[in-house]
C-alpha cells in the first residue's frame, strides 16, 4: 500500500493525501476524514526518509552522550527526548563511551539518516581531536553543545557556568572557617577545569595559597 493505492480509494488526488499526512489545513474536515479512514483502514504510515527527501525534515533529532547510566546524562537525554516530543520530533540516542572514533563514527550515521540536528551532551565533546569533524559535520547539520564551546558556522552552545558554582560552593566553606579545602578532580574536561577554576579563584581571593597537593587527581 502506497500513496497512489490510498489517493485511489479515498477518490482524492496525490497531493490531497500528502496535505492531510502534513496537517495541511486547506482540506475540508469531510475530505480529511475520508482520507484518514483510509490510513487507519490500512494502517499507513509514510517513509520517512522518503518524506524528508522531499519536505526536507524527518523532524528527527540525534543526540550524542558519553554514557546514559550516569545519572546527570540519562536526566539530560530524557528531558531533551520529552521536550522534542512536545514539539513533533523523534529522538536517536547514541552512548560512545567517550571513543573519538565512535563519535565520529555516530555523528556520520546520524547525518546518513538525515536527523535535522544533532546534540551533544556534556564537554566532554570538547576535544581537539575530533573538533574538525564536528565543524565538517556542522555544513550537513546544525550541532548544539551542551556545556560546550567550538566556533564555526552552525554550531551553537549551552553552558552552565561550572566554574561560578564551584567558586561558591568554595567560598561557602571559607565562610563556615574551613581553610584546607581539597578539590578532587575525576573529570578532565573543559567543564571539569572550569570547575578547578573556580575553585582556585576562591582560594585566591580569600588570601589562602593553592597548593597542589590538595588538588587531587583521580
């Protein structure tokens, strides 16, 4: 069953059908539900990718994480999955385990299936190593970076400022009379050193030095 087979028995033209599958409004309601009687008789669903050869839009996004067991990055992915469902988009979650390799080996299937965009959560894509293949990337789709920065066309970035809330929460210790403050580092990231940052700013401001050895590195 193809749109030819529907248009035939709904006795409407081609382009009739494709408006309803579109939510196109100049159909009249008895002609649409004529047509969409006939979807539901066969239960027909358009290729997608098919369609999107042709509206341009598959109104499928692709989003790139480093692992969904941890906590913060399922919390992300889930929230962008429901936000786009709001908004009529289908979402392809990818886990690369932090592999330049399979991300970039993603970032290409993701382009093959056409998504109308592609995020990447956490800073972790931030790495020279694969910066050129994002802004190759960025002339077949626009790119968001979540926590990210990398300038070129089409790629756009989402912060929250890591290194401001570790300064605080430094500086809330030096207010309570605690001076030997540690920072434990398990992350090393342009996230995880803006974090260091700020941490170091606090120690500064307030007099104290910042001695290595309480930077630790995990």
């Amino acid at each position: 069953m193809n749109i030819y087979d529907i248009a035939a028995e709904a006795d409407v033209s081609i382009t009739t059908v494709s408006r309803v599958l579109n939510k196109h409004p100049n159909v009249s309601t008895r002609t649409r539900q004529r047509v969409l009687s006939v979807l539901e008789k066969y239960d027909y669903h358009p290729n997608q990718l098919a369609r999107g050869l042709v509206t341009k839009s598959t109104h499928t996004i692709g989003v790139l994480t480093v692992d969904v067991r941890d906590a913060q990055y399922a919390n992300e992915a889930y929230i962008i999955e429901q936000e786009s469902e709001k908004l009529g988009y289908s979402v392809l979650l990818c886990n690369t385990g932090g592999d330049p390799d399979t991300q970039i080996r993603y970032m290409k299937l993701l382009l093959e299936k056409r998504v109308d965009g592609i995020i990447l959560v956490g800073s972790i894509f931030n790495d020279s190593r694969i910066d050129e293949g994002i802004r190759q990337f960025a002339h077949s789709s626009p790119i968001m970076m979540i926590n990210g920065s990398l300038t070129g066309p089409n790629i756009f970035s989402v912060f929250c400022d890591n290194g401001i809330g570790m300064r605080r929460a430094t500086e809330h210790l030096l207010e309570r009379g605690k001076t030997q403050i540690c920072y434990i580092q398990d992350t090393f990231t342009y996230s995880g050193y803006c974090k260091v940052d700020g941490y170091r700013a606090a120690l500064k401001d307030a007099g104290l030095p910042v001695e290595e050895r309480r930077h630790i590195k995990i």
